[in-house]
C-alpha cells in the first residue's frame, strides 16, 4: 500500500481516512483517477456534498500555505 496518508489526520475532515481508502482501492487494482471518485462519492453518500465541499475547501487552502 503507498500510504499517502501519513500524516494526515484520520478524524472527519482531516484527509487521512479519504487517503487511507483512496490507496486501498489503488491496491485493488483501480487507477488513481477511479479510486477518488469513489471515494469521494462515499464521502459524499455518508457526510454530504456540503459537508465534503467544505473538507475540500479547507484542504485547498490548507496545501496553499505550504
């Protein structure tokens, strides 16, 4: 497994648990592309569009600092 999330904080919001599924399905056997889309059609069925839109939000400007 690649473990991109490391690092990554694993509670709601954090990026770590979006990562952590992203590399499992990578590990399955699905592109990097398909991977996120699933997962973030799972984040979205569980949290919401508004909630996963502000996650994505705050991780944009989060990146934006470094």
């Amino acid at each position: 497994m690649a473990s991109s999330y490391k690092g990554k904080s694993l509670r709601p919001g954090g990026g770590g648990r979006f990562a952590r599924l992203v590399d499992k399905l990578t590990a399955r056997g699905y592109s990097g592309k398909s991977a996120r889309a699933i997962a973030a059609s799972v984040g979205r069925r569980k949290y919401g569009g508004r909630q996963m839109a502000r996650w994505a939000a705050q991780g944009r400007r989060r990146s934006r600092g470094k």
